[in-house]
C-alpha cells in the first residue's frame, strides 16, 4: 500500500512538474513572440541605382536676355551658374560626375524685368532616367518668374 501512495504522489507531483514546464515555455514563447514581430515588421527598401548627373543646360524661352542664371544646392553649397544668356538661347557645361542624392535646387536668375529666386525644387526622376544612371539637369525658364528643372537621361 506504501508503493502505491508513494506512485500515486509521485504521478501527481509528475503532473505539478509538467505543468511547470508547460508554463515556462509560455512564458518563454511569449516573451519571444514581440521580438520575432518586430523582425517581421520591417519592411524591406530596395536601394534606388545610383545616378550620376555630368552636366548642366540652361535655356531661355523668353523674349529677354538673362543675365546672372544661377543653379544652387542649398544643402551642399554647390552651385553652377551662366553670366549670359540671349533670348531663345542657352547656356550649357559639363562637369566631373555628381551622385545625385534628391536635394532639393534653387534657381535664381536676372532680366531687365526684375531678379527671380525659385525653389527650393525637388525633381523627380523617371524610370528612364534610373535606368541610364546618367543624366543631365535642364533648367528652362519659359516668363518672369517661371522656369522648370528636368533630369534628361545622357
């Protein structure tokens, strides 16, 4: 009779030990489970291509000569300018290759109408373009006060 109080304590301590057991891995998993979401969570960015810009062309679509154009990268302090440019002309230069980096450009320019500042302008870039990873940026001012910027696959 002794055996079989002692198999039957032991059979309900085994159980009281299972549970135990049960219960730490819970407490395990779960204190595993925030981080194994937070592996899940993050999403994935796939790198854009790289895009080298070699030059600059600036036209003037106005009936007035442009004096003073001047492109300028606020965020790096790099600039490019043109002193003259005649009416329905352009001015255009190449240059080592920049990595384009999506900073945003400021265009400023003179005529006999007055000083304009645009900006700052961010471009976007088309899938033609990306796909170069070369390019070039056009500034065409087409008024007083009104231009645009275009990044033109070499």
């Amino acid at each position: 009779m002794t055996g079989k109080a002692d198999l039957s304590t032991t059979g309900s301590q085994g159980r009281g030990l299972k549970l135990r057991h049960r219960a730490r891995r819970i407490v395990i998993l779960l204190a595993l489970v925030p981080g194994l979401l937070a592996c899940t969570a993050q999403k994935t960015v796939p790198a854009l291509p790289v895009l080298e810009i070699d030059g600059l062309r600036m036209v003037n679509r106005t009936a007035l000569p442009i004096q003073s154009a001047r492109i300028r990268v606020p965020a790096t302090e790099g600039f490019v300018s043109c002193g003259f440019i005649p009416a329905g002309g352009f001015c255009s230069t190449t240059f080592p290759e920049l990595t384009y980096s999506g900073n945003p450009i400021e265009i400023s320019w003179q005529q006999a109408t007055g000083a304009w500042t645009l900006g700052p302008i961010t471009m976007d870039v088309s899938q033609e373009v990306q796909a170069a990873g070369r390019a070039q940026l056009e500034i065409v001012i087409v008024g007083p006060g009104s231009a645009a910027a275009l990044l033109l696959a070499d």
